[in-house]
C-alpha cells in the first residue's frame, strides 16, 4: 500500500490510499493546536446563507477533506468542481474563536468561500464604531476588543471581519423578526433566550448581519425564529465544560421543620460544556483537601446531577454539626473524562436560606439546632357550630445545648399563633398555648398553629376539622 499527499489550499490536504480493486477512506480526529489560553471555546456552525453556506468557528469543526457525503467538501472548488479525501483538522488551517474571562471575544472563523472572518480588533481598517460597549465598557480598541459578551442581557455585541474583502459583520444587529446574538446563560428557567424551547447552557442563537449575507447561529432560529433543523442542523456553542453559578445550603425553615436541621443541598449550574460526572469536597476550613475533608463525595458518574444532598451515605461523607460554617469545592468531568478546575463556593448572601450568618461569602451555615415541633389537641374532638371548642399546644422546641433534644415548650420559648380558615371565628386568645375558639360555619374548616423559638426559627402545623351543627333539643310535650 502506498500512500500519497497532494497539497491544495489551505487547509485542505489531500490523501489517497490506494489498494488492489478497493480504495480505503480513514478519519481520525485529533486535538487543535490552538495555542491560545482561553476562558471559553467556541464550537460549532453558523449558516451564511445559500452563497456562503457554512461558517467553522473552529478548524475541528471544518468540514472540507472530512467527509465524501457532505456537498461542502467538493463546494468551494471552480467547476468543474474537484474530489476531496481526508485531510486531518487543524493541519494546514488553524483557527478558533474564543471567549476570555471578561467576556472579550478573540480569535477567528474560517468559511470555504470567504476564507478567516478575524474577531481581534483592528486598528487598519478600525470597526465601524464602538457604540456597542456601552453594554460592556472594558471592550475598546486600546485592549484589543471588538466584540463581546453581556452576561446580564446574554447578548453578544459588536463585530467580526471578513478579512478577504474588509466587509463587516454587526454582531448586535436588529434584524427585523429576527432573534439577536445571544448565549444561553447557566439559568435556563429563569432567563430563556428563546422561550418555548431548550437552548441548553452555552448555545448562541439569534442572527447577525452582513453586507453579503446575514448570518445565523443556530438553526432553532434561522428562519425568522422558527427553527430550520429538519433542513439543517447546526448550532455555535461554546464546548469546554464550565460552571455558571453554585449555591447551598438550599434548605428552608419549610424543610428544616419536616427533615433534619443540619441538611445542606449544595448545587452548581453548567455554564457550558457536556457532563459526564462530578466530584464535591466540604469542609469547616478553606482548606481544599480530600484527606481531611468532613465530606468527599468521590467521583460520581452522572450527566445530569445538580445537586449534592448532606447528610448522605457516602463513607467518606461525616455528618454536619450544628451552628457549623462550611466551605464546598466542585469539579466536573466532562465527555472524555477531563476534569474542569475546581470551582469554590463564593456566593452566599444574605437572601439565602442561611441568611449569611457570618458574614462570609465563601461558606453557609447549617442551623442552630432542631427547629420547633408544634402538636395540638381540641376538646371536644367533634366541634360544633356557636360552641366553644378548647385547643391546647403540646409543642416542643430545641436549644443550643441540647440541639437534637425536644423539650416541652414553657415560657418565653415558645411564641404561639392561632389562625383559622372560618373567616367568622372567635378565637380567644391567639397567641396563648390554649385557647377557645368559637366556629361561625358547619363545614371543613383548617386550624393552624405557627409556633416560634427563641432563636425566631418557626413551624407550623394545621389540622382539617369537621364543624358540625349541634343535635336539636327534643322536649316530650303532652297532648292537650
């Protein structure tokens, strides 16, 4: 077997293996020599419309010398049009698109026809304006920017170069009916960039326009924002796996009152990239150690988890103490088992569930202990419509001492509120541990008791009663 290279433009290396009677076509794909450092990757297709057809954001993604049933290997070439064979990506052609930590894009695209289409800032010819960076200032020409990204509109602003003719491409353009550049952020519910569909974190959609053709970056929303998939399915993504946001500890004073205090759901939401497992360490000390971690989860396999439960059963898992801060680090795994850096937990605030008690951004706290367990009786246990009926408290409530220990409510411990459904009841004393209450209507009325320590954590409990009308009173009257 011989084996021949020919040598045609860029990026396209022909090879030809022949055999006796068979002709043998082999791809494999290896890594790009991007030689950048970059925050994010950017991967994918873009469509150029019927002239241009494709854009490759990276040369891994090139599709010329790849594959003899895709009509863009023999596209670009003059009629009568040439026959390529394989030729390995980021070869003769390397290129890429980026996106760095503040949120600069760099780098470039390839197309067949157009050849590298340049997002790095150019002072000769300089881009037609820099309106744009009123929505992100850092991105100037002085530091090398000439487009970026909004994380707070998930927008993408500016422009690209078409380096062969200088035309541009406005990269924050309003197309009439159609959606702009955006990038799905890591809060998919909360912030969809195409409502009604799933746009998974870390996807662009939208358009962008250009002189030549306008193009788009997801086929979901080529066609006037309604997808074009069936035709042709392509996408811009950012692939390398990343973490967009991570919170704990996740458990309310609803759950803490229904489950164990010292409960921690620790969470992280993908940025970008594909998820093949995880890994999680927790500890009482910024001390980023598995050795002498109070929990290491171990890698676990899962392309879907966002969520960390403690306690748990892991063996390498202890249980959390009361009134204890904790500092959590996670690192993901992605399709080819490579993990991210580790990303530590930095946000804790005072709107979580554990109010930030210490100040510190960097941990959250479990609670003080148990939180209150709220119990009554009535008497009489059928109540009846205009009679009075008496609620009694057999409550519990914990301390810092004893935090696991139920004690009897007594005193100032235990603050007590009475409520009821019936609009019209007579209730006599409502923060009392009894109290009477008087039912206005025969129906299934709810009585509620809310009771708080004195720590201010609060429970409630409510019972469905049957309010019933009292039997009439028969009197046996002789006949006159």
């Amino acid at each position: 077997m011989v084996r021949i290279k020919f040598g045609l433009k860029r990026g396209a290396a022909l090879v030809v293996f022949f055999g006796v009677g068979l002709v043998l076509l082999t791809a494999f794909v290896f890594g790009a020599k991007t030689g950048l450092a970059a925050t994010s990757t950017v991967r994918g297709l873009a469509w150029w419309g019927d002239t241009y057809r494709y854009v490759y954001f990276n040369c891994l993604d090139d599709i010329v010398g790849d594959r003899l049933d895709v009509s863009e290997n023999l596209y670009s070439l003059p009629e009568p049009r040439g026959f390529h064979f394989y030729s390995e990506p980021c070869t003769d052609l390397i290129h890429g698109v980026y996106i760095s930590l503040d949120n600069k894009l760099s780098g470039e695209a390839w197309n067949q026809t157009m050849d590298l289409i340049s997002f790095n800032a150019t002072t000769s010819p300089p881009a037609p304006g820099y309106d744009f960076n009123v929505h992100c200032p850092t991105c100037t020409l002085a530091n090398g920017c000439m487009a970026c990204y909004n994380e707070t509109d998930q927008k993408v602003y500016g422009w690209a170069r078409v380096v062969k003719d200088g035309s541009w491409i406005r990269l924050d353009s309003s197309i009439p009916s159609t959606p702009a550049v955006k990038i799905q952020s890591w809060d998919t519910a909360d912030n969809p960039v195409l409502p009604g569909t799933d746009i998974p974190p870390g996807d662009f959609i939208g358009t962008a326009s250009s002189p030549l053709s306008n193009l788009s970056f997801n086929c979901e929303t080529e066609i006037n924002g309604t997808s074009n998939c069936a035709m042709r399915n392509y996408k811009v993504y950012i692939s390398n796996l990343q973490i967009g946001h991570l919170s704990a500890p996740n458990w309310t004073y609803t759950q803490a009152c229904s489950g164990p205090a010292r409960t921690a759901v620790l969470k992280w939401y993908k940025k970008s990239g594909q998820q093949t497992a995880y890994e999680i360490v927790v500890n009482n000390s910024e001390t980023l150690s598995t050795s002498t971690a109070v929990c290491w989860s171990g890698k676990k396999t899962s392309a879907v988890a966002g969520q960390y439960i403690l306690p748990n059963s892991d063996p390498t898992c202890g249980e959390l103490a009361y009134n204890t801060n904790y500092y959590w680090w996670i690192r993901l795994y992605d399709e080819n088992d490579n993990p991210t850096e580790w990303y530590q937990y930095t946000t804790n605030s005072g709107t979580d569930t554990d109010g930030n008690s210490d100040g510190n951004s960097k941990t959250f706290t479990t609670y003080r202990h148990e939180f209150p367990s709220p119990y009554f009786t009535w008497d009489p246990y059928e109540p009846e419509v205009a009679s009075s009926t008496l609620f009694t408290s057999n409550s519990f409530y914990y301390t810092d001492g004893s935090p696991s220990t139920p004690q009897s409510c007594f005193g100032p411990n235990c603050l007590y509120l009475w409520t009821t459904t019936d609009a019209g009841a007579i209730i006599s004393r409502a923060t009392n541990s009894t109290t009477s209450i008087i039912f206005k209507k025969a129906t299934g009325t709810t009585v509620t008791l809310r009771l708080t320590d004195i720590n201010n954590y609060v429970c409630s409990t409510s019972s469905l009663i049957m309010i019933n009308y009292g039997l009439p009173i028969w009197h046996e009257i002789k006949a006159e």
